[in-house]
C-alpha cells in the first residue's frame, strides 16, 4: 500500500490545495456521495495517482476540508475579539459577534448543510463537529467568566451552551430554512435576549 505524502515543498503544498478546493467545489456542487476522488482529480487538472499520493481516500479528504472550513469559520466570529473589552462586553459586541455568526453561514452554505446533516450518520464528521462546538461553547465560557462578577452567572458553562445553541439555532434556521422575517432584525433581537440575559444581576437572597 501506497504512504500518503506530507507536502512540504511549494509546488506540492499547491497542489494538494488544488485538490481540495476542487473537491470543495464539487461537494458542494454534485453533493459528497455524488462526488468521487477521479472527478475531484479531473477538476484539480491532477492524475488519480496524484490524488492517492496526498490522500488516502475521499474520506480523509472530506474531513481536512471539514477541519480547514470549520477553522475559517471559527475565525470569522471571533475576528473582533481583539477590539472589545472583554471584561466589559456590552450590547454592540454582543450582536457583533452574533452578526459574524450569520456571516459565517456564508461561506461555503451548500458544504456546510450537506456535512452537517451527515453528523447524524458519520462519527467521524460527528467528532469534527463536536470538538468545534466545544471550541465555540469555552470561548463563549471564557466571556462569561472575564464578565462574572458584574453578570454573577451561576453556571458559566451551562450558560454559554444556552447563549451557543440559540443564536446557532436561529442563523442555522434563517440561513437553511428560511427566515420569516429580515435577517437583521433576527440579530438585533437576539442581542437583545442573549444581552439581558447575561447583564441581569441574579438575587441571590431569599425570595
């Protein structure tokens, strides 16, 4: 059996991404089942050798891409952290981090739909999406603790799974099902929820 290659000169370094965004762009086109690893080597003008030298299979393929665009993705939500204050978050940043949220949707909807509905039949892409969520729930965690002592939330952790699943549920609606209303006032409006929500001092005596 053939070793895949690890590329480390330039030449291979662009062709193994050639390779990938060919199959990024057929996967999104024709689907993952519809798509096989000749049509991807066809696309990216390489032999199949040459697609078998940098990847065992489509599989392996699959989830590098998955992995790379979730890292994007992760990147475009997060790409204001450096301007806030993040013991100090107020409303704007807030819809600021939930705005490049929705705009992360943006990046590659068709791949994402198609590998997000196959979590429920893979593990394997399940893992990748699952350790990305971990990711996003402890950055959110990370806010709620610099914040803590002005929000006095009780359980930062089970908190910032609440603040994750809602706003993912609402973009992932709006971008995949359809919003009933303007994309924007669905951020604005979860702002306002998800603000209030952490903002609201808890009264800890008795009732």
């Amino acid at each position: 059996m053939s070793t895949v290659r690890i590329p480390r000169q330039q030449r291979s370094l662009e062709t193994k991404k050639k390779i990938e965004k060919a199959a990024l762009f057929l996967f999104s086109r024709k689907g993952i089942h519809g798509t096989n690893s000749k049509e991807i080597a066809q696309k990216a003008g390489v032999s199949t050798g040459s697609f078998y030298a940098y990847f065992k299979n489509k599989k392996q393929l699959l989830l590098e891409i998955l992995e790379t665009f979730l890292n994007q993705t992760y990147a475009v939500i997060w790409k204001d952290l450096g301007t806030y204050a993040t013991d100090a978050l107020t409303r704007d940043n807030v819809q600021s981090i939930i705005t490049n949220v929705f705009a992360a949707y943006d990046i590659a909807p068709r791949f994402l739909s198609q590998t997000h509905a196959l979590r429920y039949s893979d593990p394997d892409i399940n893992r990748v999406y699952e350790r990305e969520r971990r990711r996003e729930v402890e950055q959110i965690m990370a806010l709620i603790e610099a914040n803590k002592d002005r929000l006095r939330i009780r359980d930062p952790y089970a908190a910032a799974i609440i603040a994750h699943n809602t706003v993912e549920h609402a973009a992932h609606t709006a971008k995949f099902i359809g919003p009933e209303i303007e994309e924007s006032r669905l951020i604005e409006s979860l702002a306002d929820i998800i603000y209030t929500f952490f903002s609201t001092r808890i009264n800890t005596g008795s009732k």
